[in-house]
C-alpha cells in the first residue's frame, strides 16, 4: 500500500526523503555525524525501491539550484584563498590527480562503465557537481535511450553507495590520522587559532569592541509602575529594551504603549557594564 502510494505520489517520496534525511542525519555516532545530505541519499535509496520516478524537468531544475547554491555558497572563499599563497592550488592539484587516478584505476582493473566510474569519482570526492556533468556527457555520447538510462542510473547508484564512505573515510582521516601524521594535537591547535582570532576576548593595544556587550536581566515593577514601556525606556536614553512583561502568569506584547503595574515581572536587554 505505501509503495503503491509513493510510485504513484512521488512528490511524498521527495519530500518524506528530505525530512527522514535529515532526521537520521543529526544524529552523532562518535566523531561521524552523516549530516543531511548523507542521510536523504539513504532514505532516497530505499524508497525508490518503490518505483517513484522525478520528472527530468524537476531533476534538471534542482540541479541548477544547487550548483547555483554551491557557487554561491564556495565562490567568495575560493577567490579569498586566492591571494594567499600557492599552497591552496597545489592541494588542489594534488587531489585532483589522485582522486582521477584512483578512479581510473579501479574503473580499469574492475571493468567499470563510464556511469558507475563517475558514480565512484563522485561519491570518492563527496563532489554532487559531477553527477549532473556525468549525466549530460553521458547524454551526449549518441547512445540508444535505454542505455543512457542505465548509464545514468549507475551514475547515482555508485554515488550514493561511494558518498557514505567517502564522508566516513575523510571524517576519520581528518580526525584520527592526519593529527598522528602531522604530530599536532587537535584541541591545542584549535585552542590556538581561536586565541589567535581573538576568541579570549582580549583586545590589543589601540582596539575596542565595535558593540558593547549585551546582557538581559528579568525584573520585578516596583518604581516604574504606572509608567509606559516607551516612556521608561526614553528614561535611559534608549539604551534599554522590554522584550517581554508578564503579569498574573499572562505573556503582554512589549509594545511602547503598555502601562507597567507594580507587581509585572519584566524582561530588559540593554548594553552591558564593565
């Protein structure tokens, strides 16, 4: 009956696919969290045993937002890693040729089609971009339909398979190996960086905080009953705010034009004093 319902309703498989994703990817199992997009590729993968199909018209379409999204999101770092130094290209060039190289290998050695080698090369990377550009080169390679199909299809198989231990190898390897190889220890080296970003507070010669610190206090009415909230915060030049007033267990709005009674508990925010 679900399945049913899924193959003939696929906009609830799409949607149940997100939110049981996400779901199951907040959770933490040690130092590996799956995160959102790990954990819709899985639900994804079993409900489309029920035959749900996208159109390709909704397919292509929420490509483009992602890569939009991506570029969006990856183009103001990229050009400001730019300007500091070669170290970042030459990673870049690094990975890129192992991870190429691995993947020809193993599409070598194990006889892989050219959409399940994309698949790997997709999920080995963690890089989604390359499903989309896999599937149009694919598209364009002049086969007959029902290939391309299948083509395309292993494309998103290998990934989906590949992507969770990819993510699985990088979050381990980041965590566990490459600290033992560098002869770093993770928290210390964090600790640095955050005091040298200035997250201990303390402030150099010549520099102020650029916002004062904000503090919130709940209060008792007593002097100010009988006042306006606007009134009472022009009465300090504004530099307090009521977020909230309660009275007799009932929540009041804060707006500048409530009357305080004494007795009305209160909650002010305002910059904080050293």
């Amino acid at each position: 009956m679900l399945w049913h319902l899924l193959a003939t309703q696929p906009e609830i498989a799409l949607f149940a696919s997100l939110a049981i994703g996400f779901f199951i990817g907040s959770f933490k199992f040690g130092p590996i969290q799956l995160g959102g997009v790990c954990g819709t590729l899985i639900v994804a993968l079993i409900l489309e045993q029920s035959g749900a199909r996208i159109s390709p018209d909704l397919k292509n379409i929420s490509f483009a937002l992602f890569i939009f999204a991506l570029g969006f999101t990856g183009g103001p770092q990229f050009f400001a890693n730019i300007g500091r130094g070669w170290r970042y290209g030459a990673l870049s060039l690094v990975e890129v040729v192992v991870v190429v190289a691995l993947v020809l290998a193993a599409a070598t050695l194990l006889r892989l089609d050219a959409g399940t080698a994309a698949g790997l090369l997709a999920g080995g990377a963690t890089e989604s971009a390359v499903i989309g550009t896999a599937s149009e080169a694919i598209g364009r390679l002049g086969l007959d339909a029902a290939q391309t199909a299948r083509l395309q299809a292993n494309i998103v198989t290998a990934y989906s398979v590949s992507y969770l231990f990819g993510l699985v190898t990088i979050v381990l390897f980041c965590s566990q190996i490459a600290p033992l190889i560098l002869r770093v220890n993770l928290r210390d080296e964090a600790e640095r960086v955050w005091r040298k970003l200035g997250g201990d507070g303390a402030l150099a010669e010549g520099q102020s905080l650029a916002m004062p610190p904000l503090a919130g206090r709940e209060l008792k009415v007593t002097m100010a009953s009988g006042e306006s909230i606007g009134d009472l915060e022009k009465r300090f030049g504004n530099n307090i705010s009521v977020q909230r007033v309660l009275r007799d267990r009932s929540v009041i709005k804060a707006q500048p034009t409530v009357v305080l009674k004494e007795g009305d508990r209160i909650v002010i925010g305002g910059g904080a004093r050293r």
